[in-house]
C-alpha cells in the first residue's frame, strides 16, 4: 500500500507516487529572513533615532520663533510691552506683559488654560534642551508697543540650533536646520 500523503522534511510531499512542491516556507527560510531583518535593523535603528530627535529640536525652535513673534504681536496690539523671559536651568520660557520688569505680570493663554509658558524636555519636545543663551544679562527679550527690541541673541538647542533675535527690529530666524 502506498501512502497517499507523506511530507518530508525538504517540503516536497509524495502523493500518489508523484512528488509535488510545498506551498510553505521552511523553518531555515524564516531563520534567513529574520536574521537578514536583524541585521538592517541593527544599521537602520540609530539613523532613525537620531531623525527623530532632530525634528524634536526643529520643532522646539520653530515653537520658540512663533512664540516670539507671538510676543512682538501682542505687544503691538495692546500698545503694551511684552516679555519673553528664558530660564535655561528650568529649560522654559514664559511670556510677559507690562510697561516694566517690575510691574510684568504673566500673558495668560487664550484658550483659558493658564499663563503662556513653554516648558522645554518634555512632551513633544522630550530631549531638547537649552544649551546656550545669550540674550542679556536679565535673559529676556522685550518688545515695545511698535513691535521694536532693544536688545538682540540667540537661543541654542541641543548644541545644533540657533535661534536668533536682531535688534531694533526684533527680526527672528532659525539657523542650523
């Protein structure tokens, strides 16, 4: 009698006296294919780390040029001066208004949610920080009521990103992206 079904470990099959292919993978064939995909992954991994944090500290220095314009805007529009006061030991930022240092009082945010500050390493900006700030000794930019600073610097992210406020003008770009 002759059996009518019998696998063999090769993955061809005898049925009938007449030898027909698997329609399956080996175990070897999944063992090479998954070692193949470790490996791309081993190279691939890091590259894509390092994209991921780089679009964090875009991200973050996009936020801080918006949220200085921002400044510039509400100063304009209520003939009052605005702050942008940075703490790079708290790695944050908040925002300010009033005619002086001493009478500023905190810009609450629009949406009701509290006052208008951006804490940094966080959130979506996890794992940016800080890193150099020279902006005056006060490290704080005010904007008058025509939307003009007198003091200029920059804010640097990670070590790789700059942004950067021009005097008079209070003009802000980002650098090193």
């Amino acid at each position: 009698m002759k059996p009518t079904h019998l696998k063999t470990f090769s993955g061809i099959k005898i049925m009938d006296g007449q030898k027909t292919k698997s329609k399956g993978f080996t175990l070897i064939e999944i063992i090479i294919v998954l070692v193949i995909i470790g490996i791309i992954s081993v190279f691939a991994a890091p590259r894509i780390y390092d994209n991921y944090v780089s679009n964090r500290i875009t991200a973050a220095a996009k936020q801080i040029l918006a949220d200085i314009r921002f400044a510039q805007s509400l100063a304009m529009m209520g003939h009052d001066s605005t702050w942008v006061v940075f703490d790079d030991d708290e790695n944050l930022y908040k925002l300010y208004s009033g005619a002086t240092k001493a009478a500023r009082t905190l810009v609450e945010k629009s949406s009701g949610d509290g006052s208008y500050i951006r804490q940094l390493d966080q959130g979506e900006y996890k794992n940016v920080t800080i890193t150099g700030l020279s902006i005056g000794n006060d490290k704080s930019i005010a904007f008058d009521w025509f939307g003009n600073t007198n003091n200029s610097g920059s804010i640097i992210l990670n070590n790789t990103v700059t942004v950067t406020v021009a005097m008079g003008t209070g003009m802000v770009r980002i650098e090193g992206w």
